[in-house]
C-alpha cells in the first residue's frame, strides 16, 4: 500500500472540484450546468417531483430551483403547470426536448466519469463506491459527531 500525507477530505474536495469542473466543460455546448442536468436527472428518475426536493437533491435553494425551472421551462426543456392541481406545489417533468438534451448530457457526464475513474480496476471501483457510501452514511446523522 502507498503512503499519502494527503488528508483524505483534502483529496476528495479536490475530486469533487475537478469532476465538477470537467462536468461544466463538457456540458457547456449543450448550454447546462452540472445542477441543471443533476435536476433533468432528478426529475427522469421521479417525474413530478416538488422543487423543493429538487432543490435539497441537486444541492442548491429553493430561490435557485425555481429560477433554474423557470429557465428550463423557457427553453422548452421541461413543463410546469401555471397554477398547481392542489396545494402550492407545480409538479414538473421532463419535454420531449428535455429528454433527448438529458441523453446527450448523460453521454457527455459518463465520458468524464470514465475519464476520472480510468486508472482504476472494477474492483478499486466498486470498493471506492462503497467506501463513500460509507463515508456519507457515516456523516449523514444528525450532530457535530
């Protein structure tokens, strides 16, 4: 085994600003950023979902949701209604157009993934995969620790 002096946070904050990085350059020519695909993600896998969750799950505000959704809506990208069904809530989901923008953003994102994880083997994969799983259980309770 190979001896870092690297602290492990330090390494993974490099990570996280990289793939971020990359991410942004890959998805510039399709006019995206990495939260509004994470939100085109978000709402494929949960059609209807409130912005609200949307905005804890691509981690930005609600004030930053509801301008990115209006965003979106503009380009055609994804529907809101007007006024909501019941309650306050305007359920969103993907357009025919947002759609086939998310596939293509995703191609782009899994390339950069590919890229970031090259140099590892599929079992260096997975055990990396599972170890930040754990590190976010390990961080996701409640308290200071």
């Amino acid at each position: 085994m190979v001896k870092s002096d690297a602290q492990v946070g330090y390494v993974l904050k490099q990570a996280q600003s990289l793939l971020h990085l990359r991410m942004e350059e890959a998805l510039k020519p399709l006019g995206l950023t990495v939260s509004q695909y994470s939100c085109l993600h978000h709402l494929r896998r949960e059609p209807g979902i409130s912005a609200a969750t949307l905005a804890r799950r691509t981690f930005v505000t609600r004030q930053s949701m509801n301008t990115m959704l209006r965003q979106l809506a503009d380009r055609g990208i994804v529907r809101r209604p007007e006024q909501p069904d019941s309650g306050r809530a305007l359920p969103t989901v993907l357009t025919a157009a947002g759609d086939e923008a998310l596939d293509r953003a995703q191609e782009l994102v899994d390339r950069v993934e590919q890229r970031m994880l090259a140099g590892l083997t599929a079992f260096d994969r997975v055990a990396l995969t599972h170890a930040l799983e754990q590190c976010v259980s390990s961080l996701g309770g409640s308290g200071a620790g």
